[in-house]
C-alpha cells in the first residue's frame, strides 16, 4: 500500500498540536474557546498556501469529538454531499470539512443550507482566497471568518524537527541527522508553506543512502537541492496578487524606492508584465502627475520598452522607471479635482450652461441668446478675461487645490492664484 505523503501524516489531531496561529488556537483565543466549550460553529479557514487550514480543520473536529468527513467543492459531487447529511442524520452531526470552499457551485450551496442552519452539518470551509471575494454571501453570512498567517520561521523548524521525532508519522524510527544550516534552509525557503517544507524534507529523506554510520545524513547541500529554490506564492488571479500591487503602488506612493523594486520583483518572478506595465501609468498619473508631468510619458516609453524586449531584460527599463516614480515629487491634485467635479456632477449639482459659453454656429442661435456677450480671451492681455465659466449654481466652486511641492506645480499655482484673485475683484 502506498504511504501518504508526511505533510498528510503529519496533521494534528488535537487543537493543542497545532503549529502557530496563535492568534486563533491560544490559550483564550477564540477557537481555543469553541473547543473548551465544545461548541464548534461553522467557519471558513482562508490564508496563504501551506498554513494548515485543513489540518486545522481535522484537529477541530477531532478535539470535539464529532465525525469529521472530508470533501473538494470542485472534485466531489452533490451526491456525496447528500451521503455526508444523511450519515449526519444517523450519528446526529458531522463536521464537513470542504477544500476549496469559493468553488462551491449553486447547486450545492443550496443543498448544504439548511443543514447549516439547523447545525446538522457543521462546516469548516478552507481556502486560499479572500472570503470577501470569493465565497457566496448565503454561505459567508452562516459562517464564522478566520483568518490564518503565514508561519513563522520558527514554526516551521517546530514541524520538521516533530517530523523528525515522530515515531508513527514521520522519521523517528529512522536515525535521520539534520545540519543546523540544513534546518534553517527547509524554513526560510519554504517562505512560510509547512506543506513545501515538510515535502522537501521528505524528499531529502527518502533520496539519501545512509551513511557508514547507518545515519541518514541531511546536509545544506541536500536541502537546497530538494527545495530547489524559495517557493514564490503568487498566483495571479488570487488575493496576494492583488496584495502585491497594493504595495507596489503604496510604496511608490510612499518614496520608498528600495520598497518599489522589491515589489516589483515579485510581479517580474511571477511573469506579470500586464498588471506591471498597467500599475506604473496609473501610479505616474495618480501619485505623481503635475509634480512631475514628464513621468506619465516616460512610464508609457518604459512599458512599450518592456513589452517589446520581454523578459528578463523587460526587468531594465522597468527598474529605470520605477526609481525615476518612487523618487519623484508627489500630486494628486489633477485628479482629485476632477473627482470633485464628478462628485457635483452625480449628485446633481450640474446647472445651466450659462448662455454666453453655449454653441452659436447655426442660424438664429443670437435670437436665443446664445453666444451673446462672450469675451474671446485671445484678444485680451495675458489671453485672460474675467467672465463666468460655471453654472450659477456651482459658480464659486474651486475644485483644483494646487500644492507647493515641485516647481511645475509652483508655476501653475502661481497661475491659478492670480486668476481667483482677479475674479473677486
């Protein structure tokens, strides 16, 4: 019979063998008290790759002491739905564990209501992706959201060396030595996935002979080569994708230039280019625009740049862009005053045209009034003319809040002032 996998085996049974989440499962945390008072309430468990969602979920239902049954909302049927409650039926309740709970059709959604709401069938739905998002309101509203972090380095030595000294699940029986580095290495480059790390360590396992010393030595060498390399979790249609250009824009936004790069490497290793090329136009528009109009041009050169070399030397005129972004003076003003105008607009504070700006090309448009008394400004010094442009009922709005910050913008301020002082006068 073939051996499941260690990170299979290795699943707490008891809520007190769970490995961090601290947050969730420590003493007077609130899944420590669902268990304490052995009341476990229906939840959906969602978090990054690796953090033990589903074993969480079996140790709950084990550390309460009801059935547990496991299915995929993708891979298994309505029917083997409907033989979980009818086996609840008999036993009285059942925890349902469902993977990949934000896949779960219609169908199936309306067939495991109800036996939520009597508490039938207790689910402990788990998933990588934002609940926010991607989990049907009828099903979030009945359930408890917990979210679960990434382990810790430390954690993840915890797991691998409880692998190592488990007899019945893991390598105890056998005479494994892990070098120090070698343990370190399975930690951090598992970037906080146990499930990576514990495969990795599997694999370091049963591919070394054992030595003169009948010991299966696991030196730094044999890590790195079973981990390959830092696992990447980036997936880009999932939440850290989203995550990623968050910060991405922010720390533009916040001058961090070293910030910037780094999240830029990440959209580079995850192939990206798309949301890349589109988060740097918008960002030159949005956090810098009139401090520096010239980075809305040069971010377009740099993206055409991109797409035309590809990667990896799409990653040179990118990285040119980005330093020149993060570094750049910072406005919003340009477009949060169109946001004003806009907020007036659908509010329904719009107005007349006033007839003097309305077209006059056509026959009889004077008789209308339209055109009459319009001040051409061409003809008038500094090719400005006091005369209403807005609405009466909007007339004195100042949608546009020039700042001080870059000489560009100085000069337009200057501009601007000049003419707010020459229309009250």
């Amino acid at each position: 019979m073939k051996q499941k996998p260690l990170a299979f085996r290795m699943r707490p049974e008891q809520v007190e063998d769970i490995i961090g989440q601290e947050h969730l499962v420590g003493n007077g945390k609130i899944i420590n008290r669902m268990v304490n008072a052995n009341r476990l309430a229906s939840m959906i468990l969602f978090g990054p790759p690796g953090t033990g969602k589903t074993s969480m979920a079996y140790a709950l239902g084990k550390s309460v002491g009801l059935p547990v049954k496991m299915l995929n909302a993708v891979a298994d049927k309505k029917k083997d739905m409907e033989i979980v409650v009818e086996e609840a039926k008999m036993m009285g309740q059942v925890v349902l564990i469902l993977d990949e709970v934000h896949r779960l059709d219609k169908a199936k959604q309306d067939f495991l209501l109800p036996h939520l709401e009597s508490n039938l069938v207790t689910l402990i739905g788990c998933t990588t992706s934002n609940p926010y998002h991607s989990i049907n309101p009828a099903i979030r509203s009945r359930c408890h959201l917990f979210e679960l972090q990434a382990l810790t380095d430390e954690n993840i030595k915890t797991a691998i060396t409880r692998a190592l000294n488990n007899e019945e699940h893991g390598f105890g029986s056998s005479d494994v030595v892990l070098t120090e580095d070698a343990l370190s290495h399975f930690a951090t480059a598992a970037n906080g996935d146990l499930r990576s790390a514990l495969n990795g360590l599997e694999l370091a396992v049963s591919s070394t002979p054992e030595n003169e010393k009948r010991q299966i030595l696991i030196d730094l060498n044999t890590a790195e080569e079973c981990m390959q390399k830092k696992s990447f979790s980036h997936d880009k249609n999932g939440d850290a994708h989203y995550d990623v250009l968050s910060a991405f824009q922010k720390s533009i936004r916040g001058s961090d230039v070293d910030a910037a790069l780094h999240y830029l490497g990440r959209l580079i290793e995850a192939g990206d280019l798309d949301s890349i090329a589109r988060r740097m136009i918008v960002i030159a528009y949005e956090d810098i625009g009139l401090a520096n109009p010239q980075a809305g041009p040069r971010a377009v050169s740099a993206v055409q740049a991109a797409e035309r070399l590809g990667f990896p030397e799409a990653r040179i005129p990118l990285s040119v862009a980005i330093v020149e972004l993060a570094l750049s003076p910072k406005s919003n003003t340009a477009y949060k005053a169109l946001d004003g105008a806009l907020s007036d607009i659908r509010s329904g504070k719009s107005g007349e045209i006033p007839a003097h700006l309305k077209d006059s090309h056509y026959q009889g448009a004077t008789k209308l009034g339209r055109g009459v008394d319009y001040k051409y400004p061409h003809n008038y010094d500094g090719a400005w003319v006091k005369q209403q442009y807005l609405p009466d009922s909007i007339k004195n709005r100042n949608y546009y809040q020039p700042k001080n910050s870059a000489k560009f913008e100085q000069a337009l301020k200057q501009v601007y002032d000049k003419i707010q002082r020459d229309k009250k006068n």
